[in-house]
C-alpha cells in the first residue's frame, strides 16, 4: 500500500457543471435571491472539520479492519508452516533413574550348600542418551511436502488479497454513497426552504383574498412531507456513516469528514479487462493453485511406493550399583551410527487408493478453474454493460438537470406573477429534484461499476490511481 496522500481533493468541476449559470435569473426579487442560492447550495457540503479522501480512509481500513488482521495472521501461519523441516533431522535425549530396596536371600554355591541373605539393599540405575534421525530419501515426498507448504502459503497470501479488495469496494462504496448522501441531504434542506417560503407567499395572499384556504392546505401538506424527507435524508446520512465507520474500524460516532468528489476515469475495454481478469483475478490465482496443490498430494501419495532411507546415529550411558548382584557396580556408555531401510511391501492397496483420491481431487481442481473462469467471465460481461449504460445515462441525466434547471426559473417567474399556481410550481421543483437525484445516481454507479471491474481484473494500481 503506498504511503498516506494528505492532498486535500477541490470540489469536482463536473459536478458543478450541472449547475453552472444558475444566478442569471433576471428577477432579483427575494424568491428569486432564494432559489439561486438554492441552486448554488444543492451540490456544496459545509467544510465543518478536517476531510480525509478516500484513499486515506482505506489506508485506515486495511490497518485496522479486524477481517484483514485476521487474515494477515493466517497468512502468518501458513508462512511459519512453510519451513525446511521435511529435510531436516530428527534429534531426541532420553534419561532415566530407578531406585528400589529389596530383601534378597542367595545361595551362592549348590555344593557347599551356602547361603547369604540381604536385607534392605538399596540398587540403582541410571541411563542416558541422545539419538539422531535422518531421513535421506523418501520417494522424493519431502519435495513434495515442502512444495505443497509454499503453496499453501500463497494461497493464503491470495486469500488475504482477496479480503481486501472486497475490503476497498466496500469502502469505496460508503464513501461514494455518502457524497451522493450529502448532496441528497442538502437538497432537502433547501427544498424544505423553498416550500416554507411558498407557505409563507400563500398565507399573506389569502390574508388579503387572491388565495383560497385550499392552497394554503396543500402548501402545508407540501412543507410537512419536504420536512419528512429531510429527516429521512439525515437519516440515511448518519447510517451510512456508521457503516463506513465500522469497516475502517473507526469511532462509529464519526461524521461529517468524506470529501464530496466523484471523478470518473477515462472509459474501460472489456477486451483489456477480460484479459487481465484471466491473469491477475485473485479468485482465477487461488484455483491455479489449488491444482499445483493437488498435483503435489500426488507426488506426496507416490512416495509411499518407495523405500525409505534413514541415518541413525546416537548416545548412550548406562549405569548400575547392586550390592547384592553377582556384579556390584557396572557402567558403559558411547556412540552408535549407522542406516537404516524399510520398505512398505503390502498394506491392503492404500497407496494406490491415495494416488486414485490425488488423481480425482485433480481434476476436481481442474473443473473448479474452469467453472471460476467462466464466473469471472460473466459477471465482468454483466458489470460492464450496466457500466457503459450508467455513463450513458450520466451524460443524459446532466442534460435533463440542466433542462428542468431552467424549466424551474421560468416556472418561479410565472408564479411571481400569478400566472402559475402552487401545484404547476411543486410539479417542477420535484422535477429538478428528482432529475439532480437521478444524476447523481447515475453518477455514483458509474463510479463504483468502475472501480468494481478494476478490482475484478486484479488492476489494483489503476484503482488506487482512479481514486486519487
């Protein structure tokens, strides 16, 4: 992961394009003054603390998230099981002490007929040793087994990479979605505003007549429902906050600190995408080696129809005192090397049963390869058709907020001047609003469909680069 970028991120001029000119009402009546500064609010977030970009808060995520720790001490494990030990020697030291008391009665000599008797002798015994074991060939197993550890090793390594890509579009989708969040959010306030203002208009005119009581009614049913809307916005807001909170393993309280940018890059080729998703996808990697783990357990499963050869090597002492034996005291000790063979000559068929199993749990490997292949395959060809279509739709549904931008200044003219009613001017505010909130969905899919079919062709550095 590359070193912590502190660069603060400026607003994103494409977004503001969707909202550009929108202080040309020529109006400058107060409704007027109010909506533009609606318009100019709508995608603006009040800079109330220090902000930390994206690429900041998967730092954070892969350093304190509890599923890639736990992950990274599997791999741990499966390192230190990866070791030289299959060659090595085997050493071991053994020691003993016995004491005993016995009453012993002897007859020393049949023909004198004479006798002795011992009471309470104490003997001992002492011995001691140290014993070493090489084994010099196997079948060439050991080979085998130590393959089969590095293997295991990488494995786990690819099972980590794949936690955190899963990790990192998690995250990058709570940080996204929170930007779309606050503009949400921001644009219920202000339509909250526009609607208090428009209850305000109508309840002075039908103090003084031109309105009906029914107006003022809709009026308010308009402000309470625009006043639940923003509730609920925050709502999703602070939710979407813990969310993000909790998979960088932050303070689930924190807010208010994602940066309101989306930057779409430059568009992707399936063909290119295919073809590295075949090379670099981590789930495709796993299974490759899942076959060069089973190709070992053959290797492993063969060994067992050779002899094995062993150097053996040792130490021992030995000590005794008896004062009632023929012997008294008696000590030896010293050093024994030599080989060793053996050789399985009959053990019901289990080694050919072992390299059947290897051979079948082969090709079992082989067939899940090619089925991960083909699901690599078809959900990158579902993810990039959604992806062209959402920039496509980015695209029109900028256009359509620019339209129903000038559509609702036109409208707020005529209501000034009494030519439109209430109902025609709610209809193309919830227009605007529906059509910014359709931008930038289409936006923020586009954005996470880009960064998903990165990461399910392995281009992690591209990732990092698009998220800069």
């Amino acid at each position: 992961m590359s070193a912590k970028r502190h660069s603060a991120q400026s607003f994103d001029v494409k977004l503001l394009n969707m909202i550009h000119n929108i202080t040309r009402i020529e109006s400058m009546s107060r409704r007027s003054k109010m909506l533009s500064f609606f318009f100019l609010s709508l995608f603006f977030s009040i800079q109330a603390q220090e902000k930390l970009s994206l690429v900041e808060l998967i730092e954070i995520g892969l350093e304190a998230n509890p599923s890639v720790q736990i992950m990274q001490n599997n791999s741990e494990i499966a390192r230190n099981n990866h070791s030289y030990a299959p060659f090595m020697p085997s050493m071991r030291a053994s020691g003993r002490t016995n004491v005993s008391r016995t009453n012993e009665e002897r007859v020393l000599a049949i023909e004198t007929g004479a006798e002795r008797e011992f009471r309470n002798v104490r003997s001992e015994n002492i011995g001691a040793g140290a014993s070493l074991s090489w084994r010099i060939f196997d079948g060439l197993g050991m080979f085998a087994t130590f393959d089969r550890t590095g293997l295991q090793y990488s494995v786990s390594e690819m099972q980590t990479r794949r936690v955190v890509e899963n990790l990192v579009v998690d995250i990058s989708d709570q940080y996204y979605r929170i930007v779309v969040q606050e503009h949400r959010l921001e644009a219920a306030r202000r339509l909250m505003e526009l609607s208090r203002e428009r209850y305000r208009i109508i309840q002075e005119q039908v103090n003084i007549g031109t309105a009906s009581g029914m107006d003022l009614q809709q009026a308010q049913l308009d402000f309470n429902a625009d006043s639940s809307y923003l509730v609920r916005q925050d709502e999703l807001l602070k939710n979407s906050y813990i969310r993000l909170n909790r998979l960088v393993n932050h303070d689930l309280s924190g807010s208010m600190y994602v940066t309101d940018t989306i930057t779409l890059g430059a568009p992707l080729n399936r063909d290119d995408l295919e073809l590295m998703a075949m090379e670099n996808n981590s789930s495709v990697l796993i299974s490759l080696m899942g076959i060069e783990i089973s190709e070992a357990d053959i290797r492993i499963a063969r060994s067992g129809r050779y002899p094995n050869l062993d150097f053996v090597t040792g130490y021992t002492y030995n000590r005794s005192e008896s004062p009632a034996g023929i012997a008294t005291f008696n000590q030896s000790h010293g050093f024994n090397y030599g080989f060793e063979a053996s050789m399985n000559i009959f053990n019901g068929f289990q080694v050919d049963r072992n390299i059947k199993n290897a051979r079948i749990l082969l090709k079992n490997q082989e067939l899940t390869l090619e089925e991960v292949r083909l699901q690599v395959r078809s959900q990158m060809q579902i993810l990039y058709n959604t992806y062209l279509n959402n920039l496509m739709m980015v695209d029109f549904e900028k256009q359509n907020v620019e339209v129903s931008r000038v559509n609702l200044g036109l409208a707020l003219e005529r209501y000034e001047l009494g030519v439109l009613s209430g109902l025609g001017f709610r209809e193309f505010q919830l227009s605007y609003i529906n059509a910014v909130d359709r931008s930038l969905d289409a936006l923020y899919q586009s954005k996470l469909l880009e960064l998903s079919l990165l990461v399910l062709s392995g281009q992690m550095d591209e990732f990092l680069n698009r998220i800069q």
